[in-house]
C-alpha cells in the first residue's frame, strides 16, 4: 500500500491568519496520525506564512510516523532546519523567493553537481533524500546520478489533464516511474493530488511509495471531517 503523508501547512495558515495557537498545528499532526496517516509534510519558507520553523522543532520532539520536511536547500536556513532535526526524509524543492506554491522540479542536468553535494551532506546525517522533478524519464535518470534515493513526481499537470483525458494525464508519470525503477529510484509524488484523481494514479504508477497532500485534504476536512477525509485518502491508496 502506498504510504500517505499529510502536508499541514494550511492547518498553519489558518493559525497564523489570527495569532495565537488554533488550531494547533502539533495537535492537527497528532490527530493525523492517530487517523491512520503514515507521515507527516512541511513546507516551511523563509517568511514563514504557513509553518513557522518552531513548529517544524515541536513537530519532530513529539510525532511517532514518518517526518518529511521539504523546501529550497539554496536557503541555509532550510539546510541548517532540516539537520538539527533529522527527519526521516527531506525533500529539495526547487523554489523561487516569493513563490506562493511549488510548480517546477528540479533541473537534475543543469543542477546535478549542486544536488550531488545536497545529497551527500544530508544522507551523511542519516536522512533519506527525495527531489522533486517533472515527469521527465531524463530528469528521472540524471536524479539518480546526484545519489538521491528517490524522486518526488510533480503532478499538478497529471490533476489538471486529470479532468479531460485520464489516460493521456497520467502516460508522462507512467513512463518517468518506469525509467525511477529502472534506475534503481524509489518514488513520492505530490501536488493537487485529491479524492477524484488519486486512486487511478495509485493503481498506474509502478512503484509509488509515498503521496504526499495536504491543500485537498485539508479542504475536503473542512465537509467531511479530518478522520473521516484520512479514512478516505487511505482507501484511494489501497
């Protein structure tokens, strides 16, 4: 069964848009692994809009399940972050300044010298590297020669021609899943992923360990409850 991680960063920017601490974000965490969620995502930026990086030290003192911290390792405050709190996994976005949401991955060809040293420096801490790229099989090949151990597919073009055509959407995941196993890759995926679009995903990626959602899942609580929207997003991965 692929893993599923929730991302809490909106549960964040609902807290920040009033002060103060509700809801929790540590206690949204909690609950989502008392759910049934197998890890938990941040996404902390350097204005801190959603996740302050307190959180992200309150988060790996007292979750149990997976932690996966992601973001730009161009910023050493990220880098600095992530290794004083050894997380199971980090994953290196590629981010711009003032970005509002991630919407490229990695150019692993142009930037292969650079992310073989991000990798190195925090496999050598004992924390397991993802790196979101595009669902291109070259970017997928050229990721495997930086020593990352698995890649994170970038999906919102799979959630937008979703809509449309189902089996044209998910043919470019189809093909990079191919080439991450064939190159010995593990493989996330992550990014508009929802209730309407993930099980055909899950059942047409060869390989897929872990999704990562939170902005649909976050939302879908909203109507269905948080227990109740986990239970569901469990069941599409089945």
């Amino acid at each position: 069964m692929t893993r599923l991680s929730v991302n809490i960063n909106k549960i964040a920017t609902l807290r920040n848009s009033r002060g103060g601490n509700n809801p929790s974000v540590l206690a949204a965490a909690l609950a989502c692994e008392r759910f049934g969620a197998q890890g938990i995502t941040v996404h902390p930026r350097p204005d801190e809009r959603h996740i302050r990086y307190t959180d992200v030290y309150d988060l790996k003192e007292n979750i149990t399940t997976e932690f996966n911290i992601e973001g730009n390792c161009r910023e050493q405050k990220f880098v600095d972050l992530v290794l004083a709190n050894k997380p199971a996994q980090v994953t290196l976005v590629p981010d711009e300044e003032g970005q509002i949401t991630s919407n490229h991955g990695w150019d692993t060809i142009k930037h292969q010298a650079y992310l073989k040293e991000m990798c190195t420096l925090f496999k050598d801490h004992g924390i397991r590297v993802s790196i979101f790229v595009d669902p291109d099989p070259e970017m997928v090949e050229a990721a495997a020669e930086t020593g990352t151990d698995r890649i994170e597919l970038y999906t919102e073009a799979y959630a937008t021609a979703f809509l449309d055509e189902r089996e044209a959407a998910i043919q470019p995941y189809f093909k990079a899943a191919q080439k991450a196993n064939e190159v010995g890759l593990g493989i996330n995926a992550g990014h508009d992923l929802d209730l309407n679009n993930l099980t055909y995903f899950n059942q047409h990626i060869p390989g897929l360990l872990e999704v990562s959602i939170g902005h649909a899942l976050i939302a879908d609580a909203l109507y269905l409850g948080l227990e109740e929207t986990i239970k569901r997003y469990l069941a599409a991965l089945k």
